[in-house]
C-alpha cells in the first residue's frame, strides 16, 4: 500500500491540476451585462416613446415597463436621449449594399428596403420627431441626424455619384436635390398613407427621376 506521504502528494497534485484548469473559465471582475435586460429595456423604450413620444419618455417609465431599476438603465445610458437613439437604432435594418451594376437597379434595392421599413408601425413616432417633435430636442436630433440618417443618405449619394462618373447620369446633376426628390417620395408618402405604394411604385419614381437625369 502507498504510504501517507505518497497519498498526500497525490491528492495535492489533483487539487492543484482541478484548480489550474479551472482558471481560464473563471468569471472576469464585474458585473456581467445582462444582454436579457437590456432588450427588456430597449423594447419599453420604444413601447413608451410610441404612447407618448419624446416628450412623454422617461427613464423611470421605462425602467417599471422593462421590469429593472433605474439603476440599471443608467448603468448603460446617461440619459434618455441616448436611450432613445439605441432604441431607434434597433429598428433600423442596414441597407443592402449596392451591387454597383446599374444606378437604376441600386436605386430601386436601396429605396425599396426604405419603403419595406416605413411600412413597420414601430416607427410612426420616429416620423414625427423628424416632421416637428424634434425641434424641441436639438440635441436629439443632431445626433439622430449624424449617426443614423446621413448614413443611410450617403449611400444613396454615391448611387448618384457613381452615376455621374460612369455616364448614366448627365453631368451636374444636383445630387442634393435628387436624394430627396428620391427618398422624399417614398417616407413621406409612406408615412400619410401606406397603401398608396402598390408593387411598381419605387420603380416609377426611380425611373420618373432619372428621365429627368439622363444625358440628353
């Protein structure tokens, strides 16, 4: 039999090989982010800005809505205008990227993704902060307008461009009035009256445009 020295240089050994192996799996310092919470508290957040909008929103609202406290809201935002863009952000899907095969086919891909995404009725409220509500919130709507709006507006813009460089657009052709002639045509008719964008509507306006767009 294995002496008492033998066995406790054993079990020594076994407790400090459970111990080295179980290192990498410990926890990090800190509290981990609840990624459950965090959706909670997204979704009140749109909830409530849909009921009362902007002005309506508070942190206290949501945080009994989303069932957390306070606490927790502030932890990953300072404030509910930074709140409310994370919880606008959510509902914006990218857009498709370009295929670059034609300005008359990216045109009709990226608006129609547009079209797709006025048609949600999450969003009701976010037209409103852009046709009035925000004039409250400059602040707001600075960063509404930078991190979220002119992206999406840029990659129409070199839609455009790229038209102009390649001949399928007539040299130039105001890029700024031609991105809102577009998008205008389809979130702000989308926005009043939904049903008034049958299939082919995109397609119309595109091709309305660019007749207007085409070397001559």
């Amino acid at each position: 039999m294995p002496s008492a020295t033998v066995q406790t240089e054993a079990m020594a050994q076994t407790e400090a090989t459970a111990h080295a192996g179980a290192r990498p799996d410990r926890r990090r310092p800190g509290r981990p982010r609840s990624e459950r919470a965090e959706r909670a508290i997204i979704d009140a957040a749109l909830s409530v800005f849909a009921e009362s909008g902007t002005e309506g929103l508070c942190i206290e609202k949501v945080a009994a809505r989303a069932g957390v406290g306070k606490a927790t809201i502030y932890r990953r935002w300072p404030g509910k205008e930074d709140l409310l863009l994370d919880a606008i952000g959510a509902l914006q899907a990218p857009l498709p990227e370009p295929a670059g095969r034609s300005v008359r086919e990216d045109l009709v891909t990226v608006l129609s993704a547009m079209r797709d995404a006025v048609a949600d009725p999450r969003r009701a409220r976010e037209f409103a902060l852009l046709l009035g509500e925000g004039a409250k919130y400059p602040r707001l709507m600075a960063r509404y307008v930078e991190t979220m709006l002119e992206p999406r507006r840029e990659v129409i813009r070199s839609v455009l461009r790229r038209g102009v460089a390649t001949g399928e657009l007539r040299p130039g052709t105001d890029i700024e009035a031609a991105l809102f002639m577009l998008t205008g045509a389809v979130l702000a008719r989308g926005k009043y009256d939904p049903s008034s964008m049958p299939p082919g509507y995109v397609e119309r306006v595109v091709d309305e445009l660019l007749l207007g767009l085409t070397p001559r």
